[in-house]
C-alpha cells in the first residue's frame, strides 16, 4: 500500500513485549525495572493485526521487543506468522544472550533471519553500557546463529560517542569475518529532532524519504513513525484493517519527535 507520499509501505515492526533482560543506557530511562509487567499484545491479535496488514500490501514483518526472546509464546507467533499468505520475510532484533539456546528452535519455528545487537567486544565496555557481564553468552549465540543457518545476519551496533566509537572497525572486522553483516546505528533521542539522527555518519536510522514501515508497539497502538507521537488505537476502529489503512494514511513524510514515548516500548 501507498501512504500519501507515494511510498510503498511493504513492513511491520512488533514490539511483541517492552520487557528486557538488560539495562542499555540509551533505551530505557534509569528509573525503570528491567523485566516489568506492562501488558503485552495477545498473539492471537498479533496474528490478527499481521493478516490483515499482509491483505494491504505487508510483506516483511520484524519482531522487536524490549528482548524479544523473552516472550513464551515466541516458537508458536512465528509458526503461525509463517502460515500468512503474502508474508514473504520474517525477521527479528535480539540482544543475543538467549540466542545460543534457542536459535535452532527459532528456525525451525520459521524465523528467516536475524538481527543481533552489540555494542563491543570489549566485556568492561560491554557491561558499562548493558549493565550485565553477557557478551560472551551473545558471542556464542551469534555463532549458533549461524549454523542455524538465521541468515542475512547482521549485527547491529549503536554508535555511542566517547564509549564505543573506537571499536567501529574492530566491530566490523569481527562481522567479516564471520561473514555476517554489520550497521551502525545512531543513539537515537526520540525527543530530540530527527534531523540530529540523520546527521551523522550512521546506517541506521534511514532517511525518512526512504522509510516503508509502520509499528506496532508493545501496548497495542499503531505508530505510523518512530519519530512521531501520533498513534492509532486499533480499539477504536471497527477492524484492524481500517486502523492499519489510518496508520499508513497518517505516516508523516519527515519524523520530528516523540515525547511520549521511549525506545524499548517501540522496538526501534
């Protein structure tokens, strides 16, 4: 489907729960628990939300979190995703310390590929920014990863100034050689303008004239942009689809910002 910039928007991003099982300083405001009870979206309305949304043109879906691997009912979400006519490409973020006993299931199950976060290989930095001793435990779930044949893989790395921003190339060298792909992405402050987050020399976040997503968050409401405190609540529309169809028709053409919102509720 088109949305009113003539951008085909073809993606769905599900933040599938807001709970994390690490502490990144640049995605939940200090104050916050780690694991928390906010409510998650059922899977059946899920399921609902992404049929509906492949009948208007969404072929790619991502599962985000919070730690995506943290929901019980992951295994089962994907399966019945991998049955929906017109989804052609299933994806999902993790900070990778489950990965290594899961990754297996998670292809069997019908996961494609894989995003995997990390922000160095140095474990006192690596600890300093996620506040857990667990980079070797997503080291190995990389490597499992790979063999269980989650491919494209990438590594996502948050481009944190004066922290990791000498690690970039050793970051890099270290994707090579497994020969996975590597983005770096800005630290993004969604509270601040979206052009600081396009100014910089980062992969990631995309120019807004290039975006062909919409999100679901972790409550339930549709977010036609990251950078945007518009929301759709589906509650409020006779169907899915006509909330979807709102979603997309409100996708502004340039994020600006989202006060109301933080990072780990929307899954990036």
């Amino acid at each position: 489907m088109l949305d009113t910039f003539n951008r085909e928007i073809d993606t769905i991003r599900i933040s599938i729960t807001s709970s994390c099982n690490l502490k990144c300083f640049y995605c939940a405001p200090s104050e916050e628990s780690i694991i928390n009870s906010s409510p998650a979206v059922s899977s059946d309305k899920i399921l609902t939300f992404i049929h509906e949304a492949a009948l208007l043109g969404i072929k790619r879906v991502k599962f985000t979190g919070g730690e995506p691997l943290l929901r019980a009912d992951l295994y089962y979400l994907l399966s019945e995703t991998k049955k929906i006519k017109g989804i052609t490409d299933i994806s999902l973020t993790t900070n990778g310390v489950l990965l290594a006993d899961m990754a297996f299931q998670l292809k069997n199950a019908g996961l494609d590929r894989i995003n995997v976060s990390l922000d160095s290989l140095n474990s006192e930095k690596y600890r300093k920014i996620t506040g857990f001793d667990s980079l070797q435990s997503v080291i190995d779930g990389i490597h499992t990863a790979i063999s269980a044949k989650l491919v494209p893989l990438k590594i996502n790395t948050v481009l944190i100034d004066g922290v990791n921003n000498d690690e970039i190339k050793k970051i890099k060298e270290f994707a090579s050689s497994l020969n996975v792909g590597h983005q770096t992405i800005n630290m993004m402050n969604l509270k601040e303008n979206k052009e600081l987050s396009e100014n910089c020399d980062t992969e990631k976040p995309p120019v807004c004239a290039q975006c062909s997503r919409i999100r679901l968050s972790a409550d339930g409401k549709l977010l036609p942009c990251l950078f945007s405190d518009v929301v759709v609540d589906p509650e409020q529309f006779e169907t899915y689809s006509e909330a979807i169809h709102e979603c997309i028709i409100k996708k502004p053409f340039k994020g600006f910002k989202a006060i109301d919102r933080v990072m780990k509720d929307i899954g990036g």
